[in-house]
C-alpha cells in the first residue's frame, strides 16, 4: 500500500464556502488525493497525497482555478 503523505498549501483569492468547495471539488478528482479540506477564512489548502502526486500538480489545478498559491 501507498504511503499517504500531507501537502499544504497557502491560497490566496478563496472568499467564501463556495470557493473551497470548487478546490475541494477539483482536487478530490485527482488520482491518488485521498482527502481534500480547503479553509478561506486560513487560506489554507491541505491536501492528503499518496507518492504519485506532486506539490507542482496541486498548485497547477489551484492555479487554474484561478486562486494564486503563495
């Protein structure tokens, strides 16, 4: 089995319950993110990853959400 390792990530422009469900939404779609919990109020992303993700395609779909990692 996969060790799970934890990503976190500072997020700036989420402002409300519907931002971090759109992360959340995003995120819990990508093999091998097995728990997604976004905060507005922290700007925190904090992501539980299995070895096949990277810290760089997080922020790609962060990003393309149009949110700035920081």
């Amino acid at each position: 089995m996969s060790q799970v390792g934890k990503i976190t990530l500072k997020v700036k422009g989420m402002h409300c319950d519907g931002c971090e469900n759109r992360v959340q939404k995003v995120l819990s779609e990508v093999v091998g993110i097995t728990k997604v919990n976004a905060d507005h109020q922290t700007g925190e992303v904090e992501v539980r990853v299995t070895p096949a993700v990277s810290k760089d395609e997080i922020t790609e779909k962060i990003t393309h959400l149009g949110y700035e990692v920081i």
